[in-house]
C-alpha cells in the first residue's frame, strides 16, 4: 500500500471546504458567510479549487454519472447533479459531513473518511470532492476505485483545474494504471449473475471490461437450472485480460424406486395357537362337566344302595342304571381330561416353539427335506398314554 502524507492534501480539503461554503451562505443568506477553516472571501469565479486564494462563485457540477463498476468510488454520481440548487439543510449536512472527513482523514482514520467525503459526494456532488475521494482509496489501497474517482475528476473539472494540478492527478494516474487492471467476463448463456470475489457485479452480457485491482479474483457465475462455476483470475498491472465461463445444464435428479420385496407372514402357526388353547378349554369344560354328572350319579347310587327295597318296585333295576351311568360319565371326564392335557401340552410347545416360516427358495436351489414329527396318543387299562418325537 502507497504511504502518502496527509499535509501534500491540506490545501485540497481546505479548498473544498471553501467551494461548498458559497452555496451554503446562497441558499441560507445573500450575504457571505465564513466558513470554519477557511477564508471569509467567496472563491472567485472559474479558480482553480487547489489554490489556497481560490475566490468567486463555485461552478455548478456537471451531471455526469459515475460509471465505475464494482464497488464505486463516488456513489452520488450515479444520478447526477440535480437541476434545482440544494436545500439548505442538505447543503449544511453536506458540509458537516466534508469537516468530518476532513478531520477523520488528518487523524489517519480514511476508512471513515472515505465514508464521509462519499456521503458528502451523494448530497452535493462537487467534482472537487472526487480528488479527495481519490486520495483517500490510495490510501486504503483501493486502486481501481482511486483510479475512477481521479479520471472523473479530471473529467469534471475541464479547464478550471490548474496546469499543476492536472500534473499531478495525471502522474497519480500513471501509478494507478500499474496497479489496476481490466477484465472482460462472458459466458456461454444470458442472464447469469456475475459475482467478482462475492459482490454481484451485474448479469451476463456485461458489457464493457471491469477495471480492478490487480491481484488474484474469484469470479463466480450462477444462473437457475445451470451448475454455478468459480474460477480464480490473476491480474497483474496493465493487464486487459478476457474470460470466458462455460456453464453446464444442471442434471436432472433421476428419481430411485426402491423395490422391497414382500414379506410372506405365515399364520399357520398362530392358527394353530389359537386353534390349540380353544380345544384345550373346551375338552377341560367337558371334562368337568361329565365329572358334576358323574359325582351326582354316585351320589344317587349310594342314596339308592341304602333306601328301602319297600319303596321301589324296582330297586335293584335302578341301582343298575346307576351305577352304569355314573362310570360312563366318570369316563368321559377321564378321557376328555387326558385329551385336554394332551392338546394343551401341543399348545403350549407351539406357543413357547412356533415354527420357523418357509422360505421361498431360490432359483436352481433343492428346499430341504421337512423333518417327520410322529406324536401317537393310546388308551388302554384305563391309562392314556402320549408317545411321539418333538
């Protein structure tokens, strides 16, 4: 970065200073008025603003606007000088915001500076406010801006800068020029946003080359429907390079059908669960029903065994049927009773073991051979008995 010493600048921003005092004291007064800083003479007519003794009426600007691209060093130039004379209150702002600069600039803070004297610059846009403009991104660096500010300037102020002055803005330009370049940016499609080291810059066509600093820049071009692409450019001083992007058609996002294979859910086993439990419960209420049969049977058998034969005209017939009756309900709950264990049992195996369901094999694969279960159930002597391979 260039070191410049702010006392070369004194003059120029007195001088400034004093070309927006006039117009001030105009609108607020027909009178002069002082300026602080300043002399209380109004500058005369056509003087150069770099002279100290500067006097008469200050020049109306021309409305010519600023037509840096990327980040601009005179922003109020982009509209132009208005027709009808400034407010008094906008010039006052004007000239408060110019001493700011002005002082912030002397205590070394140009940052602020530069912010003030362009916001001075968008209130009253006096071409003599572009040379300090100038100075100050010298200052900060900002070459390609500085080099704007100071062509407009030279512009601007035509025949009423002095030989000395236009030497010296030109010796500034001649630096300026070895630290700045020009780049031209096209691509293969229309209206793609142009973005240079992430500040949008305008769309695709832009049009006339971008003056910038020299140094490395990423240029980045976007548009809807199109892969965004990035590039970094290297700029040397002097340079008027050209690039061109090429943007591809974005890929369509191809849609991917899972296909999940069904899963077979074999309820034989649940059919088998539930058909077990429900026989056990009816082969257990049989049984306990044929058994209250058989005990009240008993129970009539013995009432019949001690009654008097005088009572009944067939005592020994009825003792007979009696006790027939008694042992056939006697047995059917002894059967049913086993049966029901015996459905229980196999429930309760299925329940705590169902079976594994079967697998559709594969193509060309042998299914394995199903294991035999044999389960026999007899009856003899009174025993049941359970018999089988589990």
């Amino acid at each position: 970065m260039l070191s410049r010493r702010p006392r070369r600048l004194l003059s120029v921003f007195s001088a400034c200073a004093v070309a927006l005092a006039p117009s001030l004291a105009a609108a607020a007064d027909p009178a002069p008025a002082k300026s602080a800083g300043t002399s209380p003479a109004p500058p005369a007519s056509g003087a150069a603003v770099g002279d100290a003794a500067a006097t008469g009426s200050t020049p109306a600007p021309s409305p010519v606007g600023n037509t840096a691209a990327g980040n601009t060093a005179a922003p109020g130039a982009a509209a132009g000088q208005p027709d009808a004379q400034p407010s008094p209150e906008v010039l006052a702002e004007a000239k408060q915001r110019f001493d700011r600069g002005y002082e912030l600039y002397e205590e070394g803070d140009y940052p602020l500076a530069l912010i003030e004297f362009n916001r001075a610059y968008e209130l009253v846009p006096n071409y003599r406010v572009l040379y300090n403009i100038g100075q100050v991104c010298i200052q900060l660096g900002k070459y390609a801006d500085a080099r704007r500010a100071l062509e407009e300037y030279l512009g601007k102020g035509g025949d009423q800068l002095t030989a000395d002055r236009r030497t010296a803005v030109n010796k500034d330009l001649v630096m300026l020029g070895r630290r700045t370049a020009f780049l031209t940016i096209a691509a293969n499609v229309e209206n793609a946003e142009v973005r240079v080291d992430d500040v949008s810059v305008g769309k695709t066509p832009l049009g006339p080359a971008l003056l910038m600093d020299a140094g490395v820049h990423r240029v980045t071009l976007r548009r809807p429907g199109y892969l965004p692409k990035t590039e970094d450019v290297t700029l040397a001083g002097g340079d008027n390079k050209s690039i061109e992007v090429t943007l591809e058609l974005q890929p369509e996002e191809k849609q991917t059908i899972v296909v999940r294979e069904r899963e077979i859910v074999d309820d034989s086993a649940q059919t088998w669960i539930i058909a077990g439990w429900a026989t056990t419960g009816a082969l257990a209420a049989g049984a306990i029903v044929t058994g209250i049969m058989g005990k009240n049977e008993a129970n009539e058998l013995d009432q019949l065994r001690g009654a008097d034969a005088r009572d009944y005209t067939d005592l020994a017939q009825r003792i007979d049927d009696t006790k027939k009756n008694a042992s056939t309900l006697f047995l059917a709950s002894d059967v049913l009773t086993g049966a029901a264990l015996i459905v229980g049992g196999l429930s309760l195996w299925i329940t705590l073991d169902p079976p594994e369901p079967e697998r559709p094999a594969s193509p060309g694969e042998t299914p394995a051979p199903k294991p035999l279960d044999s389960v026999a159930v007899g009856y003899q002597d009174g025993q049941l008995s359970l018999r089988g391979s589990f």
